[in-house]
C-alpha cells in the first residue's frame, strides 16, 4: 500500500480566470520556510526544490533529499547527491517471460533529436539535399530501422526523423506538464551533486550590427575565465527581456563549450510571445505534450519561477558585444573582427559595385538548424543569390560542426598535403577543435552566419570583414551596387 506523501499537505489547484482549475501543483511558497526565501535567489534552485518534492517517495526520494535542497547555502559547497529523478534493454526479456512488453517505457518523456547523422557529401548543387539525405539513409538503414521500431515500441519515446533539424525548439520546448491533471516544469529527474548555480547579468541592448554568434562568443569567453564546470548558469536582468527567444537558445545551446551542466533563460514575456508564435493555445489546449499559455504562465508564477535574481554572478552590458569571431581552435579564443589581419575595402569600396564570387576552391554548404529557415530564405528572396555563391541547402542537421564536412575536391586536399598549406575553416557552430571540422583545416574559425558568408566571398581568413562594412551595409556602399541581385547579394553578407 502506497504511503501518504510527505508534502501532500502543500498540494493546491491551480485556479482558471473563468472558473475551475488547470490541475494541481506543489505550491513552494506554502512551505513558509525562511531559507527558501533567503537563500533562493535563481529560479533554477527553485525548479530542483519543486521536482525533489513533487517526486518524494520516501524510497527514491526521502524528505532528507529535500532538505538538503533547502539548506542550499550549507549542502551545496559540500558536494552532496540530490535526485532530480533510465530505461534497461528489457523489451525482448518481458515478452519471454510471456508478461506485456508494453509496460516497459520511460518514466520520463524522451525526445531524440536525429541531427548528427547528415554529411557535407554533395554540395554547391541544388540537388544537394535529396543526395545527401539518401547516402545520410544507406550509411544508417540498420539504426534508423531500430529508431523506429523503438517509436513505435514505447510510450513516452518522441522520435524526430532525419532531415527535420537540429533542436525543434518550437515544438519541443513545452516549459510546463500537465500529466493527469500535475503540473510540473519542464524538467528531467535524475540523481546528481547539487550544482553551484552562477548567475549571468545581462544589462542594455546589443547595438546595431552585432548579432547572436557575437553575443554567444562573449559570452563563452567570459564564463570560461569564470569558470564554471560542472555549474548551472541562469542569465537574468534587464538586458534578458530585449534578446529574441531564438538568441537565447543559441546561447544556452553553447552551454558545453563554456563548460556548464546548463545554460537558462527564465520564463518571461518573451517566452509566452514564442509560445503563441508556434501555435500553442492561449487557453484552451492542456495535454502532456503541449500546455496551453494561460496555464503555464499561471503556474510559473503561482511558484514564483518569474523573479529576477543575484547571487554568485558575472555581468555583462550588451552595448559592450562587438562583431567578433573565435578561433583559431577553441570556441572561447575569441578575436574581436576589427583586429583580424588584412583589409577588404576594396571589395565595397571598387565603384563597379560588389562583384564577387565564391572561388571554385572554396567548399560552401548552408545546413540549417530547421526547415522554417529554409521557407524565409526563400520567401525572401535571399536563397537564390546564396545558391549562386555555392551556399545550397545540403541537408538539415549539424553536419561541420561535428566534423561531418564530407571530403574536400581532390586537387584541393593534395594541394593542401603537398605544399603545407595552413587551410582555414570558417563555420557558424559550436566546435571549432583543431582536426574537427576536418583533419586538413588546421585554421577554424566561429563566426556568424553573414561572417561566413562574407569570409567565403574574401576567400582568405586573413581579411578584416568589420561590420560597417560588412554588416551594416553603409548607404554609399549600397549605392554603388548597380543591380538588383549585387543589393540584394550585398544584403546577404
């Protein structure tokens, strides 16, 4: 028989505006203990304390786990374990044993994202996707093959095929359950040390020309001096609420090269805004997969997950990021673009206009994150001059960053291996490892996507591609590109 649970006595509804309830909920601020409010300060501890109660069995979970969480400011420097509550190979054994095979499944939602499996085979072809995504298929048939089998084999197992992206954010990211009438974060119980949780502050706005990889840059760079392996880092502040969702992600998307557990951004307007953008109902949907809006910010801040706040902490004004890419072999190395070595004024200043071509020798691929990036670039009209620069769409996955290029044309490598030539790599990624990308790019370089573009279009690393020229487009330049495309090509880099 099943025990009474231990916090059972803070289980509240959660009301709707028009009367009833969306579900219930571990209320965290009827618990009325002075240390929550005192040493709470990130709403990250405060999603660890909510998932040790919600998940307190007395077995698993006892009421010590809980209180470990509590006294943060004690446990913590001492490396204690806390659950924030894995599935054994056991289908086959079950169905032997003549029991239900179907009653094996995840105790926790699982999505499984098939992103690394694409390569950079075909490209600089409009044929490029089809191509790669059928070698992407005979090089995998035996695990995909099993993939869906374990689709279709467990509940609670979400698998997003090949060629549909990397993170599907906007349909994954559900930021509150509601299972069988509980509400809970979006949140993964397992068993772990409690972290350290680093606070980021984010002041101003980014100015004009500096865009997310530049801002993801900084960022890694000052949090690797910091330091924080094995930490959990939450970004607060005034600056957070003037970053677009999509930003945000990218940031917290780089949490492994700047060595943290995780990177969060707190649920704010920002967020609610993404939700309605992505078609989740403002009030009437609330399903395990998807909660509606109206729920999920009543619960947020019911459980006071919307505060601001400081504690072990870094700061950064945004008005301080600078165009910039990191390299040459480490994500944090960044260089600020202004000091990189040679000029290429001649490329906007020439009064014929921007007239340049991607070299032959140059391999270019564009391999984007989602196919919703594939329909606004060619709504607007900005595929058909990246195609003619090389820039085809190969596929959808993370393809260079993982080292997936495909091989380089051979006269190119042997060209490279004969006569000791320091080849670069510019990519708009994560990693940027020497011999990841691929064993003759000795040089990689991070960079936003217009920087890849415009390094692409130099043909060298060693060009000085700063944002008044390249980004901001200033008005002569756009006067002196006499055509539609040139402006339109102009724009692109």
């Amino acid at each position: 028989m099943a025990s009474e649970h231990a916090f059972k006595g803070i289980l509240t509804g959660l009301p709707k505006p028009g009367g009833g309830e969306f579900g219930k909920f571990y209320g965290l601020p009827t618990l009325n203990d002075l240390r929550i409010g005192n040493y709470f300060e990130l709403v990250l501890e405060v999603i660890l304390l909510e998932s040790a109660i919600r998940n307190c069995d007395n077995f698993q979970v006892t009421k010590e786990d809980v209180e470990k969480i509590i006294d943060w400011e004690k446990t913590s420097p001492k490396q204690v374990e806390i659950p924030f509550n894995h599935l054994a190979c056991m289908h086959d054994a079950i169905n032997k044993l003549g029991s239900d095979s179907n009653k094996i499944n995840p105790l926790v939602p699982v999505d499984l994202v098939i992103d690394h499996s694409v390569q950079v085979d075909v490209a600089r072809s409009k044929n490029a996707v089809q191509e790669n995504m059928e070698l992407e298929f005979q090089r995998n048939k035996e695990r995909f093959a099993f993939l869906k089998w374990g689709s279709n084999a467990f509940q609670n197992l979400l698998v997003v095929p090949p060629g549909s992206g990397i993170v599907n954010l906007e349909y994954l990211g559900r930021v509150v359950f509601n299972l069988d009438g509980m509400l809970y974060p979006d949140s993964v119980p397992i068993s772990m040390v409690l972290p350290g949780v680093v606070g980021f502050e984010l002041s101003g706005k980014l100015c004009n020309g500096v865009i997310a990889t530049d801002l993801v840059l900084t960022v890694t760079q000052m949090l690797g001096k910091h330091g924080v392996v094995g930490k959990f880092v939450e970004f607060y502040g005034e600056g957070v609420g003037k970053i677009s969702l999509a930003d945000r992600a990218t940031n917290a998307n780089m949490s492994p090269e700047y060595g943290a557990t995780i990177g969060f951004f707190p649920v704010d307007h920002v967020t609610l805004q993404y939700l309605k953008l992505t078609g989740r109902s403002e009030e009437t949907l609330s399903t395990f997969q998807h909660s509606c809006v109206a729920m999920i910010e009543a619960y947020l801040r019911a459980n006071n997950m919307f505060v601001d706040y400081n504690k072990e902490h870094t700061h950064l004004d945004l008005a301080d990021v600078e165009p910039c890419i990191s390299g040459p072999k480490r994500p944090h190395d960044r260089v600020p673009l202004k000091e990189m070595k040679a000029d290429w004024h001649s490329c906007l200043d020439n009064k014929v206009g921007f007239n340049v071509t991607v070299k032959s020798w140059i391999k270019t691929s564009l391999a984007p994150g989602s196919g919703v990036v594939t329909k606004y670039l060619l709504q607007s009209g900005l595929q058909k001059y990246l195609n003619e620069q090389g820039f085809h769409i190969v596929g959808y996955g993370y393809t260079t960053c993982i080292g997936n290029l495909g091989d380089l044309d051979e006269s190119v490598a042997s060209a490279i291996s004969e006569n000791d030539i320091v080849a670069a790599a510019v990519l708009s990624g994560n990693r940027n490892f020497e011999g990841r990308v691929h064993p003759l790019t000795r040089v990689n370089y991070l960079a936003s996507p217009p920087l890849v573009v415009a390094y692409a279009l130099v043909g060298t690393a060693r060009a000085r591609c700063h944002s008044k020229l390249v980004l901001g487009a200033t008005r002569q330049a756009c006067q002196q590109c006499h055509s539609h495309k040139k402006h339109a090509l102009h724009k692109a880099t």
